[in-house]
C-alpha cells in the first residue's frame, strides 16, 4: 500500500477505473458527481489510507470531519477562548476546525460559506452577525450558532438579561451613585441586547448613561484607547466626586475602561467600580482583575459540537454567574 503523503489524483483515478477529471470533481464540486461515484471514489480513499493533509474520515452521509467556525473577528477575548475551547473539545470527538473571520457583507460572507461547504463539513458553528435567520436556516450544511438571532436551526445563546441584571443589582448593592453602560455597537435582535436590557431594567430613577462608541470594535488598535481616553474625560466632567458603577459589554472594553482610570488617578473600587462580561481570560489579566458576568465559554462550546452528533433546531440558554474580583467591592 502506497504511502499517504504519496497518493495524488491520477493514483486515485487509475485505482477507481475513473478519468483524473472525475477525482478532482469530488473534492471540489461533489454535488455534480452521482451517488455511486462518490461512494466508489470514498471506498478506494479508505482503502488507500489518502489523508489529504488533516483525517477526512468520510461519514455514511459523505461528510467529512471538518467543523467551519464562523467569526465575526479574533479581537475580543470571548470569541478566541470559546474557539481555544472548540479545538480541544473537537479534538476528542474526532474534528478538525476550519476557523474562517467574517467578510464585512453578507454577500461576501455566503459567498464564503458556499466555497467552503464544497470541502463537505459536518457542519457549521456560526458567530458571525451577518446573517439572518432565513439565509442560515437556507445553508446547505446542519448550522449550530452561538450569541446570535434565532431561526429553525441550532442555537446557543447566554442567559444575557440575567447577566446584565446581575451586574445592575451589585452596582446598586455597593452604593453607587452614576451607572453607566459602555458598548461598541448592538442590534436588538442580537442575543446580547438582553444584557442592555438586563442592566437597564433597574436602572429606573438613577442617574444614567448609555454609551455606544463603534471605534471599540478592536480594542487594541490605537482608536480604541483614544475612544476610551475620551468616555472618561467626558465622564469625569460631568460626574467627578461621584461614586461611578460602570458596566462594559465585553472584558476587553471593561480593560481598556480600566486603564484609562488608572491613567487618571481614578481610585479602583473606591471611586470607580467596573463590571466585564464573558469572565475570559483578560479579565484576570488586567492591571486589576475585572469583576465580570461569567459566559460559561467550557459548556457552550461542549454543546454545539455535541450538536452535531443529534441535531435538533432549538435553542439553549446557558446560565451566567457573576464572579468578583479586585474592580468591585
């Protein structure tokens, strides 16, 4: 038997009795071959041992072992620790990630999905916010999406309200006298709308701002700490000799709302308490560890790869805890 690393198209096509031409139709337009070519052409792939690179063990419903992740972006903390969390996870269960950052349409995203289906996933995990319900319940492959809209396909979404009100109802506990809300941009069809609504539910009768400002998207680019240097020499013109309970959409902002505290003498909890959400990774990492509503990132991976193993379309709602640290008190 030849060698994995040594077995090319045309030895696949000699093997099956099929033209090169037919081989490179299945790995790059299946759909075009019939049934019992494709079984042929997965048979004889068994039987050579071909790994074109990572294990494309064939299922009986010709898929492969390869998980598409759809992200948004890599720049907040929630998006890389969750995929960490579904390359370990996906290692146990036999798949290999592909991990695909979202285009900035949804034209140029489709486009992307349809050219990576022809590798045949198992599936897809989708983050991205790009996509309706109808265009993800349309896609060719099963769908398991987390934080996002809902539609008749899988989904994972955090208990967001709870988690916002959560973070209201420490605020208010610890005395605070001006709440705020930081965030870099929402839809109130996103899943983390409700954490907005969460926290502003209890914020009837208190002095309170809401603060959206897009340039926080990425939060270690140099806009973003000018946007924050910002927030908070505005906040310090209307607010100062008040106690400020100021609770951020994401760690990331949470951090760089802290920094720019410190820059500015802001006593950390006494004057200015502050509230994450996510609890990953850079909240332990911040110049002070940042309060935060814990996103159980382990079980929201654990679910949608184990998705994929019954795929029913219905929606999941993971708890949050809050878990204090050195910003509130």
């Amino acid at each position: 038997m030849k060698k994995s690393n040594k077995i090319n198209i045309r030895d696949i096509a000699s093997a099956c009795d099929i033209s090169p031409a037919t081989v490179s139709r299945y790995f790059n337009n299946p759909g075009l071959l019939s049934d019992s070519t494709r079984r042929k052409i997965e048979q004889k792939l068994k039987e050579l041992n071909f790994q074109p690179g990572w294990s494309m063990q064939i299922q009986e419903d010709h898929t492969t072992n390869l998980i598409i992740v759809i992200l948004p972006h890599l720049q907040f903390g929630f998006y890389t620790e969750l995929l960490n969390q579904l390359i370990e996870i996906g290692k146990e269960k036999g798949y290999h990630m592909i991990p695909y950052t979202s285009e900035k349409s949804k034209k140029e995203e489709l486009s992307a999905i349809h050219a990576l289906c022809q590798y045949r996933p198992r599936g897809i995990i989708l983050l991205s916010p790009l996509l309706e319900g109808e265009d993800i319940a349309a896609l060719p492959v099963p769908v398991i999406t987390i934080e996002r809209s809902g539609g008749n396909f899988m989904q994972i979404n955090s208990d967001n309200f709870t988690g916002g009100k959560l973070a209201a109802e420490l605020l208010l506990k610890n005395k605070c006298e001006v709440f705020v809300h930081i965030n870099n941009g929402y839809s109130t069809i996103w899943p983390s709308f409700k954490r907005i609504v969460g926290f502003e539910c209890l914020m009837e009768g208190q002095a309170y701002e809401r603060i959206i400002r897009p340039e926080l998207s990425e939060p270690f680019l140099p806009i973003a700490t000018q946007t924050m240097d910002e927030i908070v020499r505005d906040l310090l013109t209307k607010y100062k000799g008040k106690r400020w309970g100021v609770f951020c959409s994401n760690d990331d902002i949470a951090r760089l709302f802290e920094q720019q505290c410190v820059l500015k003498h802001l006593l950390i909890p006494d004057e200015v308490e502050i509230i994450g959400y996510d609890n990953s990774p850079i909240s332990e990492c911040a110049i002070y560890p940042i309060t935060s509503v814990a996103q159980n990132i382990q079980l929201m991976a654990q679910l949608a790869m184990d998705g994929f193993d019954n795929y029913i379309p219905c929606e999941t709602i993971v708890p949050n805890t809050l878990i204090e640290k050195y910003t509130t008190k």
